[in-house]
C-alpha cells in the first residue's frame, strides 16, 4: 500500500521552543502530569467524517480539499483508500482511536441491504488495519440526518417506514460498533427537532424517540455491546430546534424514559455554545449528574451564530474543560475531534497542523487545569465560600434535618444577616492568569 500523506512523517514532540510546524510543543503522550500519562488523561480520537471525507464545501461553494486518496468517488476502491489514508493518518499523529458514522465509510446504495453488505465488507478491512496498528474505535454511530429520506426525522419522523429505516442503520451501526470493539454508541439527534409547532406533535416525536433508544439498549445488550449508550446534546441545526438541547434537558429526557442506567452524555464545546452556556458549564452539568460519558472536542467561533466545528484553540476553553474532567476523575470514553480545517486550510500538510494545534491546546489545558488544582486557591476559595454549611443551621440544611418554621426563627433572631460574602471574580480570574502565564 503506497503512503498517502508522503513527506509528512510520524509528528515529534519537540517541546514549547520549537518552531517546527510538524512537531508538537506541549502534546507529549508519555509525560506525567497530575499522577497520569498525557495519553492516558486524553485518548484522542480522529473523526471519520470530517477527516477523510469532508472537503471543505459550504453552502456557497464545492470543496477544496483532495480527499479522494487517489481513487475514484462515490466506489469501495474509495471506501479503502479512506480506511488507508485514515490509519496512517492516526498513526503519524498518535491519535489511538476512531469514531464513525456507517455512511462516512461506504457509499450509500439506494437499496438498503447493498448498503449493509458494503458496509460489512468494509469493517472486515478497517479490522485489519486495527489489528496491524493497535489503533481502536471510540464509538460508531448512525447518520440519520442526511438521507432525504429523514427529513421529517429519523426517530422524530412522521412515517413509521422511515422510523424502521432509522431502526434498521441503528441496529446496523450497532452490529459493526460491536464488531469494531466500539467503547461507546452516539444518538446525535441531528433532525430530531421541528420547524414549527404547527405541523408538529412534540409529544409522539419525543416518546418515538425514546423507543427507538430503549430498543437500541435492548438489542446492543443482547450482542454484547458493554460499553456506554450517549447522547450528544446540541439546540439547533439543521433543525430550528432540537429536542436534546442541551446537557440538562437531555438528562430529563434520559431519566423520564427511564435511560439513564445506560446512556451517559458526548458533550460537544461547539454545541455547548450554541446553546447559550459555554463548554465547562454542560461539562459540569453532566458531571454533577455523573452522566459525563465523553467529548467532542471541536469549538465554535463567538462571532458566528453556527456550528463551525473548529480545531480547539482557546486555551482557558480547554484549561476550564479540563478543570471538570479532572475534578470529575477522567472520563470514560475519549476526546474525539469532531473537527474540520476551515476551507481556505485546504492542503493535507494542513489536516495534520490543525490536529497537532488542537492536541497541543487540551494538552495546555490539561497542564494548567492540573497546576490550578495544585495551586489550591480557587478550589480553596469556592470551600471557604459555603463554609457556612459546614456546621450549625447550615449543617441541619445539608442533612434535611430542619424546617421551614426552624429556619425563620433563625432568621427571627439574627433581624439581619451579614453579607453573604465577596463572589471575588476579579481576583478569581487573576489566580487563573497568574496561573496560565506563570513562566
Ligand atoms: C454534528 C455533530 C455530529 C455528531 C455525530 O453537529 O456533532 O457529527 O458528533 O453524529
Ligand atoms: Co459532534
């Protein structure tokens, strides 16, 4: 098999000096920081689609980047070379696992059963390349978004033979996920949403949506799939509006249908925004309800109201980002960079710096998220500001064992309470400062 990306070897770690554009200055995989490898703290993983299939088209105008790896569109030949181009993509970058959707990796035949043997005999190829390079899939999913057939909706839809084709790739994304040694399965409700209320019924899409999921858990249960069912939150686009907004409303949809044991949360920085919070915030969320399952690491940018899936580049995004995940004890599944190079980044050398960037700044984040714990102000301060919880009324508080009656008596006798308390933000923010540019 000849070399797809030539010239471009396996990406040094190099260290903060070095002004080689193919090495990276803070992404060293075996470094110890915070009692674990860098590795270890953050299993990168490549996304299939906008790495080997994406080509940089927008709604104004065709792709600009090669990403027929020298074989014809739209065949297997196609399909094989993306699988080539893919592992020895991941191989140069160190990047450990993979996540895919079924019709990232075959083209899509009208008939659906052709779609199934393509896709069986594919998977039969990328387990090759698994095994020759160690390299594992994170998770798989279904695209229930692009056919024309989902345009009401997949799990949403308003046709019941629709809905069993959503069905039908679930349990086929399913099959080859367990087949791939996948450690997660992804919902992305992509058209699970409306347009308008007027030609909607909310409350039979959302519970078609769960009964899609809960026979999802049941038959992946029954073939042996171990690993964590997610859903990957976001408010809109394509839709207006979608039913997983955001991680609160997504954890209320998973307990009212009675989801939670199996499913966990991808939570996506980009989607985090588009829905008025930032990255840290769902993070937070989602661990406090210990439903942090994993992360799609690709942001957005502030002054676009869309989802622009960019390589992350703010440090104090991934240092907050990764403040959640090591107070949350790591996450299960992985750091997937659901990611593309904007279309003007359009060379393959540009595929391989965007990753080294985006690598390079968790790894900054995980390095100053763990030297902000190790500092211990902010988390000291945040202790000392409940304190009063700790002991007396507020002690009975915690533990339920007061009343409504008990607590007005308190406040009976103080007449008025003292002020709660500087929040302190500025100085706050000037810990993390002092912190982020310490040397
Ligand atoms: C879309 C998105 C998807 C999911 C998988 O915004 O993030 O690519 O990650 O379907
Ligand atoms: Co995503």
């Amino acid at each position: 098999m000849a070399e797809i990306f030539t010239g471009i070897g396996k990406i040094p770690y190099e260290g903060p000096k070095s002004k080689t554009p193919l090495a990276f200055k803070f992404y060293d995989a075996e470094k110890v920081v915070a009692g674990k490898k860098m590795k270890e703290h953050l299993p990168f993983a490549m996304a299939w689609w906008h790495t080997l299939c994406a080509e940089g088209r927008d709604i104004f105008g065709a792709g600009t980047t090669d990403k027929a790896f020298g074989a014809a569109q739209d065949t297997m030949e196609h399909a094989r070379a993306k699988v080539d181009a893919g592992f020895e993509f991941m191989q140069k970058l160190g990047i450990t696992e993979f996540c895919f959707h079924d019709t990232d990796t075959v083209p899509e035949a009208d008939d659906i059963n052709e779609t199934n043997k393509r896709l069986d005999e594919i998977t039969d190829y990328m387990l090759v390349k698994m095994k020759e390079t160690g390299i594992k899939c994170l998770w798989g999913t279904a695209n229930m978004f692009s056919n024309p057939r989902f345009v009401n909706g997949a799990g949403s839809t308003n046709s019941a033979d629709v809905y069993c084709f959503a069905a039908a790739q679930v349990k086929k994304a399913l099959d080859l996920t367990v087949k791939l040694g996948g450690r997660g399965y992804v919902f992305w409700g992509g058209r699970e949403g409306y347009e308008t209320l007027l030609n909607t019924d909310v409350k039979l899409e959302l519970e078609n949506i769960a009964a899609l999921m809960k026979m999802a858990v049941e038959y992946g249960r029954k073939i042996g799939f171990k690993g964590d069912f997610l859903i990957e939150p976001k408010p809109k686009e394509p839709m207006k509006h979608q039913y997983d907004f955001d991680a609160m409303t997504s954890i209320a949809f998973l307990r009212q249908y009675g989801l939670d044991k199996d499913f966990k949360l991808n939570i996506e920085a980009n989607h985090a925004t588009l829905a008025g919070h930032t990255f840290a915030h769902d993070l937070r969320v989602s661990a406090i309800n210990s439903m942090l399952g994993s992360i799609d690491v690709n942001t957005g940018d502030p002054l676009l109201g869309w989802d622009t899936d960019e390589f992350p580049k703010d440090v104090y995004d991934t240092t907050f980002a990764m403040l959640e995940v090591l107070r949350n004890g790591g996450i299960a599944g992985g750091f997937n960079f659901d990611a593309k190079t904007r279309r003007p980044s359009y060379t393959h050398e540009d595929m391989f710096l965007a990753f080294i960037h985006g690598m390079d700044t968790f790894a900054l984040g995980l390095i100053k998220a763990a030297a902000i714990i190790e500092d211990g102000r902010i988390d000291n301060f945040i202790k000392e500001k409940y304190s009063s919880f700790n002991s007396g009324i507020g002690q009975k508080i915690r533990s339920g064992q007061t009343s409504l009656e008990e607590l007005a008596d308190h406040a009976a006798k103080l007449k008025k309470p003292e002020m709660p308390g500087s929040g302190k933000q500025e100085y706050l923010e000037s810990v993390v400062n002092s912190v982020l540019f310490n040397n």
